[in-house]
C-alpha cells in the first residue's frame, strides 16, 4: 500500500527530489516520470512541472545538489601531504553516500547543461579538484596540471562507478571502501 505524502507550502521542490533520489536509487534515472514524482509528493502532476519545468528541470535540480554536496565534501577534506588522496577519497565517499545524485551529475543527456546554478556549482566542484592537483603537481617540468588533472578525476571516479555497479572484484569491493579507495589513490596521487 502507497502511502499519500501530504503536500506543505514551500517544500514541494525538496518533495519532489527526495521522491527522485528514491527512485534513481531504486529503479535509475530512466524510470523517473513527472507523474510518479508528483503522486510520490501528494501532489497534482502540475506541481512539479510548475517547479522543475520537465523531467530534465529535476535531474538538473538534482545534479546541481549533487555537485554542492560534492563540493562541500572536498571542501571538508584534510590538508596536508596526502591531501590530493584524501580528496579522492571525499570523491569516493560523496558518491557511495549519495548515489542518485552521482548517477545523474555527469549524463549531461537528461540534463539542462547550460543550466546557469548548474554551471556555478559544475565549477565550484571542479575548482576544488582542480585546485588539489594544481598543489600536488606545482611546476613539475614532466606533469601538465590538466592532465593529471583527468587522470586523478578518472581514477576515483572510475573506482566510484565500478563500485556502486557492483562491478569490482570481490579484493576491491570489501566494507572498506574508503580504505580501497585510498589505497588506489596512493597509486596515482604520491606526492613528488
């Protein structure tokens, strides 16, 4: 039996995307529909096309959370010798903790990419990690900052991805995911 959420002014918009988180987490982003958000949210169909325009008006909502949550999570981040690692690790941590918002940041195809807040938080979230390579590489002759850059992005995103499809062998994917995922940061990420 389905229980009817009740609708209260003002908190439609955080309704209708906590009913999406649950539904990527359950189903993924294509099984979300407007109509199912509304009735998860005890509200008319109209109410979140009046917010969100269309469903790609809500995974935008949603990706541009996603990448505040994200970028809070680097800001949070330890300093120090292995901070390039301990970001990769926030990186990690960010996406097991909230894996809807993960699944959708980067399918720029379900989203409003030029979403103006969309790009803000896009760029707050990149100019952490941006920022932690810059760091760690300084003026190395041999390393190109953007490069390394993609290269550290790829790792932990990579390890995030293969871990939440379950796609890791069963050595990686053990209930240490942050201790996994720093070890495989290690690899990359050593300070010079």
């Amino acid at each position: 039996m389905t229980t009817r959420h009740t609708y209260h002014h003002g908190d439609l918009r955080r309704a209708v995307l906590a009913a999406a988180v649950e539904v990527i987490e359950r189903d993924g982003p294509a099984r979300l529909s407007l109509r199912d958000l509304a009735r998860r949210a005890g509200v008319s169909h109209a109410g979140p096309v009046h917010h969100f325009g269309d469903k790609a008006g809500v995974l935008t909502a949603l990706a541009t959370e996603g990448y505040g949550l994200l970028a809070d999570a680097l800001e949070a981040s330890p300093d120090g010798d292995s901070e390039l690692v301990e970001l990769g690790v926030s990186y990690v941590r960010f996406a097991v903790r909230h894996p809807a918002h993960f699944a959708v940041m980067f399918r720029l195809d379900l989203l409003h990419p030029e979403d103006p807040d969309l790009c803000a938080a896009r760029q707050r979230a990149r100019a952490l990690l941006t920022g932690g390579v810059e760091r760690v590489v300084g003026d190395s002759a041999t390393l190109r900052p953007e490069l390394a850059g993609v290269a550290a992005w790829s790792l932990v995103h990579g390890y995030a991805s293969l871990h939440l499809a379950g796609a890791l062998p069963e050595e990686a994917s053990g209930e240490d995911v942050e201790g996994v995922a720093r070890a495989v940061a290690a690899l990359l990420f050593r300070s010079p």
